[in-house]
C-alpha cells in the first residue's frame, strides 16, 4: 500500500506541475523517479536521461556548426573568387547608381504629369458641358427619358405582375416537391412533382418574355442618346487633346519605370555572382553540409528522446 500510494503522489506530483512536458522554459524535464523504482522504471529512466543527454550534446554541435558557417562566410569573403565578384559588384553600382537616381526622379516626374493630365481631362470634360454639341445631345436625353420614363414604369409593373401571379404556383410545387421527397415518397411522385414544378417554372419565363421585351424597346432610346452624349463629349477637342496628354504620359511613366528595372539588373546580376561565389567556396559548402548534418543528428535525436520519454511516462502510469 505504501507503495501504491508513493506511485501515484510522485505522479500526481508531475502532472500537477507540468512536468511531464519534454520542454518548457528552462528546457526538457523528465519525471523522476518513484520511490521504489522497479528494473523497468530504472531502465527507461536511464533510456530517457541518455536521450536527453544526446539532444543536449547535439544543440551544442549545431551552435557550434553555425558559427562554423557564419566564421567560413567571413573567410570566404577574402578569397579570390569572392574578391573578384565583389569588385564586380561594386564596379556595377558604381555605373548603375548614378541612371537608377534619374530613372527614379524621371518616374517621380512622370507621376505628377499623369496626375496633372488626369485633372486636365476632367477640367476639358466640364468644359465640353457648355458647347453646342454636347449641350444638344444633353437636350436630346432629357427628351428622350421624358418620354421613355412612364413607358418603363408600366413596363416594370406588368413585370411586376407577372410575378405576383406565377410565383405562387411555382413555390407551391417547389414545396411540394421537399415535402414528398422528405416524406419519401414514390418515385413516381418524385417525377410528378418535379415536372409540375418544371412546368410553373415555364410559364414564368413565358410570361415574362414580352414585358421584359417591351422594357428594353422602352430603355433603347434612352441609352442611344446617353451613347451620344458620351461620344459628344469624346469628340470635343479640348477633350481629344487631353485625354492625348495623359495617355503619352501615362506611355512615359511606364517606360521610366521599365528603364529602371533595366538599370537595377546588372547590379542584382552582381550581387546574385557574389552570392554563389560564397556558397561555392569549399570551406562555405563543408560548413553547411556539417550544419545539415548537425540538424538530421538534432531530428533524430529529439524524436527519440520524445519516443522514450512518452514509453517511460506510460510506464509510470502502469505502475499506479
């Protein structure tokens, strides 16, 4: 009984306080011991504390190759190859910086004219307002929505009448249909129902093919002489030469901004020969390849020592 009752307050003990967690903040923890430990509690104590001891030595190893890589990077930077590229690098800079500088002040340039021509537009649309043109086509809109505005409303309410008298029947067989089909009735009810919910669906649309028609013979003259209108104000010259105006800007800002990907590519081809002169120097390439194995070592071992630690906890369970 003694023992029962140590087993299970050691245990009570661990999970009370967490401990039966691989890691928190001061690193992994392991449940120790029960007082009296049996052969396999000591055996997968010792299992455990082993595991723990290789995960402990392999984070050391995987600092250490770090900083292996971090100090061959630096000797890297002084061998001939790297040297080479970095005077490369600087030489590109060097010719580049001075037209990236004007390719960033051009597209600078180039957005205020685009803003400045868009404001344009909208003064010469306002203007164009007032010009015969444009004042005669306005008149003829006005005109033609006096005339088409009672047309369209008795147009949208036969439609509206439409719908008042063929939805109900059509939600009516659509009820229809869920109530036999929850109800699980005959297949042969399943196939009435859905054709006479069909059936209201067609005459719905029957029904309202020649209001809908009429509708669009009525809005027609409406959106004829809005089309006028907007092809008056497009035709005004000061528009034309406006919207010219921006267009050619809009043309430049775009070419600026295409000069200056084309400036910044020698220096990104630069900078991307210095990168693989350093990943290509030997001492570089032993470095990592020890950090990747380094970190393989760090997997295993971690998931090794949960493996264990989870065996070893289940066994301190079984011993309640």
């Amino acid at each position: 009984m003694r023992k029962l009752r140590t087993r299970r307050g050691i245990f009570e003990t661990l999970e009370s306080r967490k401990l039966l967690s691989h890691s928190d903040g001061f690193g992994p923890r392991i449940p120790p011991l029960p007082t009296p430990a049996t052969a396999l509690d000591q055996a997968a104590f010792a299992l455990v504390t082993a595991d723990l001891a290789t995960v402990q030595t392999d984070k050391t190893a995987l600092h250490d190759a770090s900083e292996s890589v971090e100090a061959a990077v630096q000797a890297a930077l002084t061998t001939a190859p790297v040297m080479a590229a970095q005077s490369a690098l600087t030489a590109a800079i060097a010719t580049a910086q001075p037209l990236i500088q004007a390719d960033r002040a051009a597209i600078q340039a180039d957005k205020t004219a685009v803003h400045n021509a868009s404001e344009s537009v909208e003064t010469a649309v306002q203007a164009a307002l007032t010009t015969a043109p444009v004042m005669t086509a306005q008149a003829a809109l006005t005109a033609a929505i006096a005339t088409a505005q009672p047309l369209i409303q008795a147009d949208r309410a036969a439609i509206h009448a439409v719908y008042q008298k063929d939805e109900p029947a059509v939600d009516a067989a659509e009820h229809q249909l869920r109530e036999d089909t929850r109800n699980g009735a005959a297949a042969s009810v399943i196939a009435a129902d859905q054709a006479a919910v069909t059936a209201a669906q067609s005459t719905l649309s029957t029904d309202l093919v020649a209001p809908k028609a009429q509708l669009a013979t009525d809005e027609a003259p409406v959106e004829t002489a809005e089309a006028a209108l907007q092809a008056a104000i497009n035709a005004d010259p000061g528009v034309v030469a406006a919207k010219a105006t921006l267009a050619a800007d809009q043309a430049a800002l775009t070419a600026a901004k295409a000069q200056l990907v084309t400036d910044e590519a020698p220096v990104e081809t630069a900078e991307a020969a210095v990168r693989a002169a350093i990943n290509a120097d030997p001492g570089v390439v032993a470095a990592r390849a020890a950090l990747a194995n380094d970190q393989t070592a760090l997997t295993v071992a971690q998931t090794q020592f949960q493996t264990d630690l989870a065996a070893y906890v289940a066994d301190l369970k079984a011993g309640i």
